[in-house]
C-alpha cells in the first residue's frame, strides 16, 4: 500500500517545486522595479546559499558516518569545492542573462524560452560523442517552430529581451552537463550550497561596479528578492531533492517542465501579461517538443 502511495507523494512534490519555480520569472520581474539584475541575482543566491545551511546540517544528522580514510575525505571535499565554484560560474551567467532577458520580454515567453535547455542538452551532447534517437531531433525541429511563433515579430524581428534568454538557456544547459559531471561524486545540497554562494559573490562584483546597490532599495525589494532566494533556490532545491527519490526520472523531469507552463499561468494572474494567439500557439508546440525530448527511448 505505502508503495503505490510513494509515486503519488513524490509527483506533489515535483509539482510544487515547478510552481514555485514558475512563479519564481514573476519575482524575478517585479525585482527589477526596485534593483538592478546583478543586485537581485547577488543577494537571491546569497539568500539560497544560507537557507541550505540548515538542511544540509539536518541530512548529515540523519546520515550513518562514513567510514573513509583522511586522504578520501580530502580528495572529495577538493572534489566538492571544485563541482560547486564551476556550477557556480555557469550558474552565474545563465541566471544573469535570465535576468535581464526578462527585463524586455514577458514571464512566460521567458519561461518556454528557458525550458529549451531540455532539447539544447542533448544537441550538445552530441559534441561529447553522444548519439541522439530521432525523437530528439523530432523535439529540436518543433522546439524551434515554436521559438519562432513565440519570438519573432511580424516584421521578422526576435526581442532583445527573447535573445538574452535564449542565451541563458544554452547556458544552463552547460550548468546541467556540469552537474551531471559532479553530481554522482560528491552531496548534491552541498555543492548546491556552494554554488549559490559563488554565484552570489561573482554577482555582486558587477553589482557593487556598476549598478551602485542601497539598502533602502534592497529593502524595497524585500517581497521578490525573499521569495526567489528562500523559495526558488533554497525550498524548492531541497523539494527537488526529496521528490526525486524512488521516482522514475523521466516522470520527474517532464512533471518539473511545467514550470514553463506555470510561468505562463503566473505572469497572465499576477501581472496581467498576456500572449497573442500565435504566442500561445509557440507555447503548445515548445511545450510537446520538451515532452517529445523526455520520452523514454530504446539504446
């Protein structure tokens, strides 16, 4: 009995973790009314940095001590420091792009434009001698029909705004490769932790040079700035985390795909964003291309 419950718990996880994902472009939005996009992205990934602290104090209380050698406990904290600070820099400039591609485009074109990195992952798997299965082509071809409803204009015209975040999603796709690289080697919160405290500090150099941060302007943007680093990096990392285990992957990453959708969703409430019927259109097709992506396929 408990095990046909354990599916059904896992898929509510993953399905907040999206939410909160998803409504995480509107904070990521509304931040900008009141700071800059270095700023925001510095004290965010700060925040998300110190709300893993506990958790991470909390897993290891729950772990049985390993038993390992001086030497091995060194070479894996060199290994963990080394996995958090490159997911650091990656996540560092995908967030950055993201932030301000969101500055001149809407939250959900944002959020389907994001959500590429699911078809881009493989095509630069290719690069690294990975074979692709038509279904991945499949994906691609529709991926980029949708793009091009979604973002370019009548006039044959893509957005400033649609080209930053197009970036940031080949960038993620970098930041995912990377962690697929680590991940297996080293504790997942922990080097999570790292790399938002990296992500932080290489923010804020650009913030303090350029954009001049003032608390009373931080403090203005306590809402968005709290809710995307205690929500989106610190809660829904540890959901992630927690809703993953004993579930089968692929359900998992096509239940996480619909942050795009909630994105949509969130932007349309919140902030009265609207798309055009051809935009909406470009969202159902990305939308099955990301699903095609993600379908189980034979070696």
């Amino acid at each position: 009995m408990k095990k046909q419950q354990i599916p059904l718990k896992n898929s509510l996880i993953l399905l907040l973790t999206a939410t909160i994902w998803g409504v995480a472009f509107v904070a990521q939005s509304v931040g900008m009314d009141y700071v800059g996009g270095f700023t925001f992205n510095a004290v965010r990934s700060i925040i998300g940095s110190i709300v893993l602290l506990p958790v991470i104090w909390f897993l290891d209380k729950q772990k049985a001590p390993a038993k390992r050698t001086e030497q091995e406990r060194r070479a894996e904290r060199k290994t963990l420091v080394m996995g958090g600070i490159a997911c650091g820099i990656c996540l560092c400039l995908a967030s950055n792009f993201q932030q301000f591609g969101i500055k001149y485009t809407t939250v959900g074109k944002a959020g389907f434009i994001t959500a590429c990195y699911i078809v881009i992952v493989p095509i630069i798997g290719l690069f690294m001698k990975k074979k692709c299965s038509p279904f991945i082509w499949a994906a691609v071809i529709m991926a980029l029909i949708g793009l091009y409803l979604l973002c370019i204009t009548d006039d044959f015209s893509i957005g400033k705004g649609d080209i930053l975040v197009l970036i940031c999603a080949v960038l993620f796709s970098l930041h995912i490769l990377v962690i697929d690289y680590f991940s297996p080697m080293v504790d997942g919160v922990k080097m999570s932790c790292i790399q938002f405290l990296v992500c932080g500090v290489l923010s804020g150099i650009p913030a303090l040079v350029f954009e001049h941060p003032q608390w009373s302007s931080i403090l203005a943007a306590w809402q968005p700035v709290l809710y995307a680093g205690v929500m989106s990096c610190g809660v829904a990392y540890t959901l992630q985390i927690v809703g993953q285990k004993n579930m089968n992957p692929t359900v998992a990453s096509l239940i996480l795909s619909l942050e795009s959708c909630i994105s949509v969703l969130a932007g349309w409430i919140i902030l009265g964003q609207k798309l055009s019927a051809k935009e909406i259109l470009g969202c159902f097709i990305m939308f099955a291309a990301i699903i095609l992506a993600q379908l189980p396929q034979k070696e």
